[in-house]
C-alpha cells in the first residue's frame, strides 16, 4: 500500500474516531491530514521506505488512540445500540 493511501485512511480513523466521541468535526483536522497526505508525497519520493513506515506508524497510532470510540460507535449501528443497553442479557 501506497504511504499516501495509508496516511489517508489514518486521517479517515481520525476523523471518524473524533465524530463518534464528539459529534464534530473540526476544519484543521481535515486540512490537517491533506496537509499530512502532501508531505508524504514528497517523502515518498526522497525516501519510500521511510515513508512507508512512519505511515503505518501515524495509522497504528491512530487506531490506539481513537480505535475504541470509533469501533463502538459501529458496533453500536450494527447491532442497533444494544453494546450499551443496561437490561442486556450478559454472556455467562
């Protein structure tokens, strides 16, 4: 995978991970991860090999940092909110 395509789908993590704690989505965020996405561009050219693993190093971090808020807030769609609900019959 392409560090520009990994950066991409980190800043997608972010973004979605920051909705589903907050509900909003700030602008820097985004310009942010463009801004990131160009810088990798040019990396990518002087050192692919550089590029390509401090990307998986930003995605990596990314999940850990907003993984859970975000993997909930799907699992919650998914099963239509029952991962919160208090009278749920719990798995002996």
């Amino acid at each position: 995978m392409k560090p520009v395509n990994i950066v991409l789908l980190t800043t997608v993590v972010v973004v979605a991970g920051t909705w589903s704690k907050k509900r909003t989505i700030s602008a820097p965020q985004v310009i942010g991860g463009a801004m990131l996405s160009l810088g990798f561009v040019v990396l990518q050219d002087a050192q692919p090999e550089l590029a390509k693993q401090f990307a998986w190093l930003l995605l990596a971090s990314s999940i850990g940092a907003y993984g859970q808020d975000l993997f909930g807030a799907v699992g919650n769609a998914t099963t239509g909110n029952k991962l919160n609900d208090p009278n749920r019959e719990q798995p002996k």
